[in-house]
C-alpha cells in the first residue's frame, strides 16, 4: 500500500439561487478523475495498490469515517464503507483508533470491503 502525498483534490460545486452548493470533491491522479463523496471538516488520505486506489475520508467532528475502492480508471467508486457514528467507529477499529495512522485504518478496514 502506497500512500500518495499531497493528492490534486478540487471541489465540486453546483451554482443555486440560494448560493454555492458543494457536492463533493474530485481526486485527479495519473490524468484519471475520481467522484469522492465528502464534506467541510474531511481529511482525506488517498492509497494505491497495484489498479486500485483507496480514499480514507475521517470527519471528527462530525464524527462519520469512510473508506473509498476504485479501480482504474473509472471515476466512481466500486465499494466502500461507510461509518456514520463514533460507535460504529470504535465497533471497526477499536477505542484507541485515533492513535492508529492512516495505514493501519486503511489496512483494518480493508475487509469491510469485500
């Protein structure tokens, strides 16, 4: 698992009457666009291995996870998972998981994807 430092990730955003409207956020990597669901607040961590691509997205204050596969070049995601408490972050990774790295989230999470 390779970990891609400082990954091009622009915002997404829909014109309204109301306003601005930010739909999400697109991953550009090796002249490929990829569809990450996200929000203000994500810190984002983006993996490859061999065709694959791998975002983890964590929101502490919102207190949501997510974790992203996609293949090569396609822009949409073929699996993920999706946490939308701490408890059901903690149930995943354990009580301590604010003191795993990146890797060793992506790597404990990997299994909720198959």
């Amino acid at each position: 698992m390779q970990p891609i430092h400082c990954p091009s990730i622009k915002v997404h955003s829909s014109q309204l009457d109301q306003g601005t409207y930010i739909n999400g956020f697109i991953l550009e990597h090796q002249g490929n666009n990829y569809q990450l669901p996200g929000s203000a607040g994500d810190t984002i961590y983006v993996f490859t291995q061999s065709i694959a691509i791998y975002v983890l997205a964590t929101n502490k204050g919102l207190g949501h996870m997510r974790l992203n596969a996609y293949m090569v070049p396609q822009p949409d995601a073929i699996n993920g998972v999706y946490m939308h408490t701490p408890q059901e972050i903690i149930d995943h990774l354990g009580a301590e998981w604010e003191q795993l790295s990146p890797t060793e989230m992506l790597e404990n999470l990997m299994d909720c994807l198959i």
